[in-house]
C-alpha cells in the first residue's frame, strides 16, 4: 500500500461563537473533518444507512476517494466511513480511513471503537 497505513480519528467539535449546525449533515458539509492529505479529488461524503448495532445515536457517512501519493505521481483509492455524533453544543466524528485493500480488513476494529465510544457528558 505504499506505506500508508489504517488511521482512526475521534475529534470533538464544539463552536465558540455561533450555534452548532443544524444536523450531521449539514455539519459535514460546513466543517468536513481535518483531512490529513489535502490532496483529495473532490468527492464528498455520502450517507450509508445506520452505524454499527450499539453505538451512540448519529448518521453514518462514507467515501472513496484517491490520493496522489507524495513525489510519486501514482493514485491510492481510499475508502472512509464516518459517524458524526450530535453532542451538547456540537458533533463527535469518529472518522475510518483505510486504503481499498486494507478497508474491509480493518474495519471490524473501527466498529468496535464506534460501538464502546462514550460521548463526554
């Protein structure tokens, strides 16, 4: 996989100074997750059905999508799963990014952070 390897993000968004948006989705399209690679085409996010069985309440999102690998010119194709969690003031993400042939390996393990994650009070 050309040395990229499976990440798992948790991040937690709170506004300061305005109201949290409406909904996961239009927070998602206001304040997309903090891609480590800005070098993403454009494709978007897109709503794929519920999350895990036990999970905290929120809309589940997914993508592929390709990087261009750094000084090599070569495409990755990425696959992401999303789950963007509505909290007191703001959202939770937990954010799966894996490369296509790792995706479906690896994906058990996300599930199980989705499933045990507890939003702080």
């Amino acid at each position: 996989m050309e040395g990229e390897g499976v990440r798992i993000f948790v991040t937690r968004y709170v506004p300061k100074d305005q109201p949290p948006p409406a909904g996961p989705q239009t927070y998602l399209e206001k304040y997309p997750p903090d891609d480590l690679f800005k070098y993403y085409l454009q494709e978007k996010f897109q709503t794929a059905g519920q999350p895990p069985a036990s999970s905290p309440p929120g809309q589940w999102f997914e993508r592929q999508s390709f990087i261009s690998l750094r000084g090599t010119g070569k495409k990755l194709s990425i696959k992401e799963l999303l789950e963007v969690i509505p909290a007191k003031k703001g959202f939770y993400t937990l954010h799966y990014w894996a490369p296509a042939g790792l995706a479906e390996k690896y994906a058990p393990v996300f599930q199980r952070v989705v499933q045990s994650f507890q939003p702080l009070p």
